[in-house]
C-alpha cells in the first residue's frame, strides 16, 4: 500500500471520527465537524496523487493539511484539558474527537515522512548503480581504447548514441517504430 491510498484511508477515518461526534451527543459542538474539514482534503489528495506526476505535489499538500490538522487539534485539546483541570465543564466528545484529530494526523504525518525517506532511499541506490554502470563503461572502454580509423562501434545506453569512430558520433532515434501495417511512414521505412 502507497502514501495514496493512505491518505485516502486516514482522510475517511477523520471523516468517520465527524460522524461519531455528531451521532454520539445530542449537542451541537463546533468541534465535531473540524475531522471533516481535514479529512475531505486528505481524501482529495490521496485520489488526485494517485496519478505518478502529480504524487510528490499533493503528498506535500496532504502533509500541509495533516500539519494543520496537529497543530489547531493539538492548541484546542491543550485548551480544553485546561478548562477541564480547572473545574469547567467539558463535553467529552469534545476530548475525545481532539484526541482522535491530533492521533490521525500526527500518525499521518510520521507514515508520510517514513514513505518520503523511503523512495529517496531507493532513488539514492538507483543513482549509485547508474553511476556504477557508467564507470564500469568507462573502464572498458578504456582497457580496450578505438584504433583510430576503425569502424569498431560502441554502444552508449546513458546516452543514447552509437559512436562509429572516435570523434564523430550519431543519435539512435528515441523510437523505432515499424509503421508498414497502418498505412504511414516513420524512419524506419521511408526511402525519400
């Protein structure tokens, strides 16, 4: 399971939480509809970042959301349990839906940096056996370097090309595609 459906998970349990504040007491609280207001937005990013080019963006709205989310959750539930130590009285859904806020998010928020150290992990290895790659290339081409003159013909898959001779080098087309069943003509098997 991914950050997305992650987001799309916690952004339904913080709604579910509005609906036990709202169905468990017969009065109207204000704090009851604030999980709803943090939850809509997670489900949103969740569902929008599940396209890959869109992901790193909206994961950072959602950590933004869930930020929010601790931050007011974590203020109003320090109030309250103020006014509780000092005699008011408190409505415990009142606690118990802050608890539920600050418990969400924050457990949101350590999910999210874990899944973002995590790919910059993997990217991080994937960049050091790119360069592994290279320098092994490099290293055997130069064990064995080109006569001049020679058509030796080296492959560069970093790159993309064919080096002929040294010194002169041609681009590989990005696609070689092969249109002669539909009709229209491609590099491939244009004689003009």
């Amino acid at each position: 399971m991914g950050m997305p459906q992650l987001s799309v998970i916690f952004g339904l349990a913080l709604c579910s939480l509005t609906v036990y504040g709202m169905v468990g007491t017969t009065e109207k609280l204000a704090t009851a509809f604030f999980p709803m207001m943090l939850g809509i937005p997670l489900v949103f990013c969740g569902i929008v970042s599940l396209n890959p080019h869109r992901r790193k963006a909206w994961m950072l709205v959602a950590g933004l959301v869930a930020a929010i989310g601790l931050t007011a959750g974590g203020l109003r539930l320090v109030y309250q349990s103020t006014r509780l130590l000092n005699g008011d009285v408190v409505n415990r859904f009142t606690i118990v839906l802050l608890w539920g806020i600050v418990a969400f998010c924050g457990v949101y928020l350590v999910a999210l940096v874990f899944f973002a150290w995590r790919d910059h992990q993997r990217r991080k290895g994937a960049r050091r056996k790119l360069f592994a790659d290279r320098s092994a290339a490099a290293e055997a081409l130069a064990a064995e370097p080109l006569e001049p003159g020679t058509m030796n013909q080296c492959v560069d898959v970093a790159n993309k090309s064919v080096v002929e001779t040294p010194g002169r080098e041609t681009r590989l087309p990005s696609k070689a595609v092969d249109r002669s069943q539909t009709g229209t003509r491609s590099w491939a098997n244009s004689t003009s």
